[in-house]
C-alpha cells in the first residue's frame, strides 16, 4: 500500500460501498495521475532513480531509430522500495528528427510523425543533466530501450540500469503478459500509453506496487534484480536441429553481422549447471562454451558483447 494514490478520485466515490456484488465480479480501471509523492520517508537511506522510455520508427535495434526520449526522476526508500517523491518539475522530454523514415504502424501507435519531427534536436546535455543524480536508470524492456539511447548518449553507458519487464516473472505472480498497458490494467489504470513520458508515469506507477503472489513491491524486486550478477553463455556453434531445444530454455538467437553474432545465447545466474547441460544435451560432448559476468552496468547494453 501507499500512502498517497496514484488515482485522481477513490473508489468510493463511484462504487456504493454497501454493494453487495462480490468484489471478484468486477474490476474498476481509472485514469493514471501520478501524485507527486507516493509515500513519506519512513527509516533508512533513499536514492534516485529515474525512469527512462524511447519511442522510435519501429521494432528493430539495428534499423531503426529514436525519435522520443523521456526521462523521470524519482526517490526511493533503498531498504523497502517504497517510492518517495516524483519529481515532475526535473522531467525530460524530447522529440527528434531520425535518419530513418517513421514507420506507419509506428506513427499509428504513437501519434508522432515525419512532420512533427523535422528538423527537432535533442541536446546530448540535457539528458546528461536529467540523470547525473540517478544510481539506476529503469525502463519497461530495457533490452531494447538501453541498446537503442546509448547509441545516442554517452551518459547512459555508466550507469546501472534495471527492467520492469524482464525482472519479474510475472506469469509467475498472476500475469498473463508483461505489457505495460496490461499490467496497468490488472492493478486499476489506464492512461493514454506509446507516448515517452506517459510511459514513463505508468513504468513508475508500476514499480509503486505490491507484487499478489510474493508480497514484494516491484521496486524491491527490480532493484534486487539489478544487483544481482549474470553471466552471458553463448551456445557456438550449437547444432542446427536442436535450435527448438534452446528456444524452449529461452536461448535467443543473435544475427550474423553483429559482434559475437550468429550464436545462441542466454542469460544465467549459474553458468557451471548450464554449461553442463549445454554438454550433455546440445553438444554431447566436452565442448568448449564461452561465458562471462554482466552486472547492472553492462546488462542490457550492446557492450555486453564486446568481451567473451
């Protein structure tokens, strides 16, 4: 719980509270307003954080290019998690023009095109300014959001960075989908999503609550999350007709072209136990599996591949 909500006006005020429709018969959804507080300071340190969401002319790393960048500031207690305040008034946002047309699908799903990015710059020290003060960067599919600003942005090569979408199992605490949209849906809110920084509001609102299955708020399971280590296994040269066996371990598959490319390759916290299997069931035999540690400065980013 919280203490301030992320909601505009309660649910008592729509649902007469001597209803005697079962709760579990109906589901409430409110417009997202983000308070400028989620909780008071309660004991320990807290630190900021922000939240970072891209928009760009589609779905491709290698292709396409960014055309919005937010950025939220945000507080948070280091030992609960428990969100503090929201700096509204330190938010970034930012159009850009790309080297790449804007797709029509991505036009349709953000509302942003060719037009109103022409000739629109975003200035390399503002966004510097907007996360100087942040021990983590989070974003909702870090995958891509890291890969895609740091070819723009120095800034954002030095810092920690977490995701919402890849921290939590979320099929695991009673989710369907990791779609920001959809969770959002499951907790209560809707709000006019695929433009940066309300995706921003909506990552952070997330990140406000408790997880139903364990208990924990979000924050705390991200940030655990981000301070763990992993360690990158590429599975070279693994046999063609077992690919569908990675896949279902959740191996992905990197392009030839790029660096270390044309590999199967996972993200584990036990890289002895997978290499053993890799051994046994991929390779049946001894074979000689490249791995090495990424930590919340590298995860994410392209440069995990530029060692191993």
């Amino acid at each position: 719980m919280n203490l301030y909500s992320p909601f505009a006006f309660e649910e008592a005020e729509i649902i007469n509270p001597q209803t005697k429709v079962d709760p579990n018969d109906w589901h409430l959804l409110r417009r997202l307003r983000l308070p400028e507080k989620f909780n008071e300071p309660q004991k320990g340190p807290s630190k900021r954080a922000v939240i970072v969401d891209l928009e760009s002319t589609g779905l491709s790393i290698e292709n396409d290019d960014i055309i919005q960048l937010a950025v939220l500031p945000f507080d948070y207690e280091v030992e609960s998690g428990r969100i503090l305040t929201v700096h509204k008034e330190q938010a970034f946002e930012g159009l850009r023009e790309p080297a790449v047309p804007i797709s029509e699908e991505a036009s349709l799903i953000t509302g942003i095109t060719d037009a109103m990015v022409t000739g629109k710059s975003i200035d390399a020290a503002d966004v510097a300014a907007a996360i100087t003060d942040a021990d983590l960067v989070i974003a909702h599919n870090a995958y891509f959001d890291r890969a895609m600003a740091e070819r723009h942005w120095d800034c954002f090569a030095g810092k920690p960075w977490a995701c919402t979408l890849t921290s939590i199992d979320w099929l695991r605490e009673g989710f369907a989908a990791g779609k920001l949209d959809y969770l959002g849906m499951q907790f209560g809110w809707f709000y006019d999503g695929h433009r940066a920084l309300g995706d921003c509001e909506a990552c952070l609102a997330l990140l406000a609550q408790t997880l139903p299955k364990s208990g924990q708020r979000v924050m705390e399971a991200v940030r655990e999350a981000a301070l763990r280590d992993d360690y990158l296994v590429r599975a070279v040269d693994a046999p063609y007709d077992l690919r569908d066996k990675l896949k279902q371990r959740g191996y992905r598959w990197r392009p030839d072209g790029l660096p270390n490319g044309k590999v199967w390759w996972t993200m584990t916290t036990d890289p002895k136990a997978e290499i053993d299997l890799l051994r046994a069931e991929i390779y049946g035999a001894k074979a000689d599996i490249p791995f090495h540690k990424i930590t919340a400065v590298t995860r994410f980013s392209e440069r995990v591949w530029e060692t191993g």
